[in-house]
C-alpha cells in the first residue's frame, strides 16, 4: 500500500458491526453538548469517504450528511475552514438548524443551500480535510479512511470521467492536498480508521473493515 505524506500503514484490520463503531465512537459524550452528534469522516481524494458516511447514515435514522466540497465550491481547495465553522458547524453546536449559501454559490448562481434540519441525532461531515485540526473541537468523533493513493486516484478519476482535464485538475489538486495533509496528519487524530477498499470478507450493508490501531 503506497501511503504518502507520512501516513502510517493501520493494522491488523478486521471486519466489525457498524453499530458497534458507532456505539464506540459516541460512548463517551461530550458532557456538555448537546445534539446532534458531529462526526468527521475525512481521507485522501478517491478513498472511499462518500461511501462510508452512506453507510454510517443508513445505520442511524433521521441522520444527515454535509460535503466539503459543497462548501468550498470555486473558493478554495483547503482554506474554508472559516466558511465551515461559522456557516454549518456552530450553528449545528447551537442546536440550530442550517441553510447555509456560502458567498461563490450567490456569485455564481447556484440554487439551494447547505442543509441540516433541525432535531438530527447525527450529522456525518465528509470531505478531504474535515479532520483537520483547526476544526477538531466541533467533532465528537474522526474517522479516517485509508486507501493505496495509486488505487485511490485511479477510483477518482474514472468516477469524475478520466479526460485529460479531469486529469489535470487531479493533479492541481493534489498539489495542494499533499502539503496540506503532511502538515496537518489528520490520521493521528482519528477515533477509528476505516479500509477504503476492504478485501476482508464482510457483509457492506452492516460492516466495515476497520483497524483501531497503527501496524
């Protein structure tokens, strides 16, 4: 498995009950927050995170789920850790619900908001730098999901269409998301580490791969 930017190769990984993660992930509360739950699900572009909120979400009724990448849409790469702090998880700390419009998306024209209702037990934020560390006293709880980099670009890129634009914002994207992940190590903060692209037999509707611990 090719892991850059100092990332350590997690193990032994073994198959365990969603619930299970999830009743370990929030045993321990916050005392004093109150819902929703915040969890961040956070890895390296192509890993797997999209799927692995989906399955945490179809595990826990009533939750829902906010995407980086629909608050940092035409304004940054990586600096939007104001727009998400302020527009989606203080008022979601507030026990308020959200529709949040950041700037680019009036600028731009495109409808709708940011959503979150009111009431949700749980809200699973996804996205390649959630985990980060200015950012990690919102969350109750970080998972990180692990994929090779090769496999993991590979997936992306048939995912998104693999013309040769597509290609090169891949690697304008990376040019700035490996920087930003060596600095800020993400994984080290991480309450659980899933496998991206598990091989160990389990059954996905109620399973994930996971190892807890670095090999």
């Amino acid at each position: 498995m090719h892991l850059p930017d100092g990332e350590p190769r997690f193990g032994p990984w073994r198959a365990r009950r969603i619930d299970d993660v999830l009743r370990h992930l929030f045993a321990c509360p916050h005392p004093t927050r109150t819902a929703p739950l915040l969890l961040a699900v956070d890895g390296r572009s192509g890993s797997g995170k999209t799927t692995v909120a989906g399955r945490i979400l179809a595990r826990v009724p009533g939750a829902a789920v906010v995407h980086t990448d629909d608050v940092a849409w035409y304004h940054a790469m990586f600096d939007w850790s104001a727009l998400m702090s302020e527009g989606v998880l203080a008022p979601l700390r507030r026990g308020e619900a959200v529709a949040f419009r950041p700037p680019p998306w009036d600028a731009r024209g495109r409808p709708g908001a940011v959503s979150v209702p009111a009431g949700c037990p749980l809200v699973v934020v996804e996205g390649v730098g959630i985990g980060r560390r200015d950012l990690a006293a919102f969350f109750d709880a970080l998972v990180w999901v692990q994929t090779d980099r090769a496999l993991a670009w590979a997936r992306g890129l048939a995912r998104d269409g693999g013309d040769p634009a597509q290609e090169a914002f891949w690697h304008e994207w990376e040019a700035e998301e490996q920087p930003f992940l060596a600095a800020d190590r993400p994984w080290e903060r991480a309450d659980v580490v899933v496998d991206g692209a598990p091989r160990l037999p389990h059954d996905p509707a109620t399973e994930m791969v996971v190892a807890e611990h670095p090999a």
